[in-house]
C-alpha cells in the first residue's frame, strides 16, 4: 500500500553530477517533487542529472510533463539529463514521446555513473 | 469476470482503477509489462475524464475471449462537455520544447500503449474503450 | 464523493478495494495508519465475501459527515449463503496452537480495527457495514 | 504498482539466528513464500528466526495464519520468532490476535539483531 507516497533521495556525485532516485507514483506530486530536488541540486552547481526510477512502476502525463520542465532548464543551461533502470512501460512511454532524443538512458545506475561520472563507481 | 468502479474526482483515485488491472490482467495471465502499459492507459483515460468530465467516471474492464484471442477490454466513461478525438493528434516532445505547457501527453500514451482504441465523444458522454490483447511481445 | 466497486472473484481484487480506501481516506484527511487499518478490515470483508459469498461482491465507500464528525463508511456486499455473526467469537492466537487450521481471523480484526461494524446476514445476502472516524487515536 | 508480489531475503546470521526481510503484499503466495524460507532456514540450523517486515504495509488472514503455522512449529522444537519494522496497523494487528505473547517484537532490525545475536552487528 500507499504506493502514492514518492520517495526520493539527491546526492551530489563527482564531475557536477547530480543523483536523484524517485521510488513511488511519479504523478504532479510525486514530479514537483523531482523538480524541487533538481532545481536544489542545480543550484548547489549540478550540470547533469541523473534520475534513477529503480522502484517506480508507474508514470502519469502530468509527471512526465514536469519531467520534460526539468529538461528544458538543463538544456538551457547546456546541462544534460539522463535516466535508468526504467520499467519496460516507463521506458516505451519515454520513446513513444520522444524524450529519448534528449536525454540520455542508461539500463542501471552502475552503467550511468560509469559513463556519466567517467569513472568506475559504485 | 468482470469489474464495475464508479470513482468520484479525487486524488489518486484513478489508481483504484489501475489496480484492477492488475488483478483482471494477472488473472488472465498476462506479463507484468502488458499490465503496466494498460496501467498507464487507464490512469490516463480517468485522468481525463476527471478534468475536461468533471463528475463521476465509470470505469468497466472484463476480461473477453470471443475472437479466441484473449484480452483485457477497458471502458472509461465521463458525462462531461466531449470532444473531438480526431483533433488531438500525436504529440512529441520536439513540438512542446520553448511552449509554455508540456501538458497533452493522455491520447498519445494511450494510443500507443494499448493494442485498439476506440473514443466516442459528444455533448453529455464520453467513452474511451480499449484493449490489451493477453499475449504480444512484449 | 462515493466509490462504488463490482469485483468479481479473482486473486488479489481485494487490493482494488484497499486502494479506495486510500484515496478516499487520504481525500478525507484520514492518518496513513488509520488508511491502513480499514484497508486491512475491507480487505477481510473482501475475503470473506468471496470466499465464503461466492460471486460478484459490491463494494461502497463513502465520505459522510452528517454526525459533524467526518468519518468513512465502508459496506461489503455478497449474495452466498449466509452466516450468523454473532457465532463468531473474537478469536486469540492461544485458541488455535495444536489445532490443524491456523485460520479464522477475517471477523476479529474487521471488529478490532473499525470503529463500527454492524452485519446484516442472511440465505442470499450479507452486508457488513463498517465505519472509521477521520480523526482518532493512533 | 505491483505491491502484490512479494520481495524476500534470507540470511542466517551468527547464533542460530535465520533473517527473513519481506516487502509486498503478506496473503496466501507472500505467507506461504515466508514460510519456505523459514523452513530452509530452520533445516540450516536456525532455531530462532527474525522477519523483518521493513517495506510490508499489508497482511491479510491468510497471510497471518501462515505466520502462525511458521511460529508453532519453532515453538515445537523450543525455537523462537521474532519479528521487526511493523507498520503500527501490522502491530495493532498482532496484538488484537494475542501473538505478542508467543513472539517478540522489535522496533528495527538493529535492535533485534543486538538482542537475538547478542552482540551489537548491523
Ligand atoms: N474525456 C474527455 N472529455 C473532454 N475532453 C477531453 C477528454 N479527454 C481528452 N480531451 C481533450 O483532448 C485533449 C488532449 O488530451 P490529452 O492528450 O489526454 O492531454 P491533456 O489532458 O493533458 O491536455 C485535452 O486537452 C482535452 O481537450
Ligand atoms: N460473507 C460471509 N458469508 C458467509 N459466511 C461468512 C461470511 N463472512 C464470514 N463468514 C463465516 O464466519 C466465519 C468466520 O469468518 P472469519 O473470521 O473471517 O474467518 P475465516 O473466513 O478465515 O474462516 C467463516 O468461517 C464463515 O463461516
């Protein structure tokens, strides 16, 4: 139960990356909550963000527009926004709309922070 | 086996919604995968008919075997103002870069997620009904 | 703002039951541990409509007030046989070491977690209608 | 989405001391999956076994009733169940059925460890 409920954590990691992991309902809640995580972790100097949505299965369209609000203001500051370990679902919503031209999708964190940080981590 | 939910407009209530497809889309055996896509679709079909509807929505979901390809068949139903399905048309995230909205995503993620769609809309009724077929890759 | 579910007899509809608790209960201002009793009582109604009811339960849910203190109002509906409530005593773990069912719970914690819970039963229909207060401790 | 299927580990520990951890829905499948993990763990030597309910927000009946078969058994053989990370309607619910009595609980799994093991581990 209480699904609903998103639980996010954000880390700054090496090389201006920032980590956010969102587990939960990714509806206008649960993405205002991402976009406040982004917008702190933007200010405290992060170029790219990497949201890990290991532990949520489902995505409603107004989240996924508040998504789409937190990649424009990277591309803006010529940052980058990259995802992983996305359901099969989450991830055909994400090439269905196209999302996958502007941002980056890595199978798991392992491999995104490998390629994002440009160095082994874990 | 078939469910009937009449849902007021409130807050995550279309999650009822999807949570009966999950129990009909595992009782017919299909993958998690399939369910989680008919998942989105319903959240968004009730997500619609609770803004642009308004009032209650009913949602119908049985599970039908008539063509001898299993499958599980939505309807989400709303009493309010309709609308004309032809003029929403497949969005991208390229046209809603620099607009003020990013919003519209409903019909394009249902239509692409489940296998038939079909919108009936006029004044006073509108009806979403969909399938998901059983099997399908992936 | 009312809830009305037909489910039928498949495994895990229960959870479509529970989840309108918890978006009529969070709609109402309810604690997630009050959310989470009733969720455990309809989901024992639930059971007990299918299991020993048989065939379609009919489920409502609703917000109500008229007392001035708000409260959620849950009724389970099946058309089975039938049973005497009152032969069914509240039930403790030491009763049921050494004997072979371990089973038996569903009607003591639906009286346990509720805060009013009245059943009606009879050959062709039982209803339990039970209530939890919005407010109250824990 | 998908709270129904159950998530588990188990481990033995020092002591004689066997964990289970189980997240998701406890009915019938959920009880009856603990209760082959507790059997293994009781054929490798554990006569006390720890089920740490971390990430389980709902128990139903049946779920309770295969708990109830697990404890017996222990108790059969002079073992002992504990549990911890109770929701407090999981808690509520475990004491209306009078099994505070015959199995101890814990606030986490650090406590029980401590306790169960005898020495502080995490
Ligand atoms: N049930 C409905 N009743 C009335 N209008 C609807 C309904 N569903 C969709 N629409 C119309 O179609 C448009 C596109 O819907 P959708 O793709 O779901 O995006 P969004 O709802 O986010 O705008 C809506 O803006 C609305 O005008
Ligand atoms: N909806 C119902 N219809 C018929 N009999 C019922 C119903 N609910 C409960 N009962 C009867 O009451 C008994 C006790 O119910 P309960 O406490 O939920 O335990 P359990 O269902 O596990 O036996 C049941 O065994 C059954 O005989």
């Amino acid at each position: 139960m209480n699904e609903e409920q998103i639980h996010l954590t954000a880390d700054v990691l090496t090389n201006g990356v920032g980590l956010i992991t969102a587990a939960g309902y990714i509806n206008n809640e649960g993405g205002q909550a991402i976009a406040d995580a982004a917008g702190d972790l933007m200010e405290r100097g992060c170029g790219t963000l990497l949201i890990d949505l290991e532990g949520t299965r489902i995505i409603n369209s107004i989240g996924v527009s508040i998504l789409l609000e937190i990649m424009e203001k990277l591309l803006e500051e010529k940052g980058r926004l990259a995802f992983c370990s996305l359901t099969p679902t989450i991830s055909k919503t994400f090439e269905i709309m196209g999302l996958v031209q502007y941002a980056t999708i890595y199978s798991d964190q392992q491999a995104a922070r490998a390629d994002l940080e440009g160095h082994a981590s874990g | 086996m078939e469910v009937v939910l009449h849902l007021p407009v409130v807050p995550n209530v279309e999650l009822v919604a999807a949570k009966a497809v999950e129990a009909l889309g595992g009782a017919l055996g299909m993958s998690q995968t399939r369910v989680e896509a008919a998942c989105v679709a319903i959240v968004e079909a009730c997500l619609n008919a609770m803004e642009h509807g308004g009032g209650e929505v009913v949602v119908r979901l049985a599970g039908e075997n008539s063509s001898g390809r299993p499958r599980l068949v939505i309807e989400v139903e709303d009493h309010g103002g309709g609308f004309d399905p032809a003029k929403a048309p497949r969005k991208t995230v390229a046209q809603v870069l620099g607009c003020a909205s990013k919003r519209g995503w409903g019909l394009t993620l249902i239509r692409e997620l489940m296998d038939d769609v079909q919108i009936r809309s006029r004044p006073g009724q509108t009806l979403v009904r969909m399938c998901k077929y059983v099997e399908g890759g992936p």
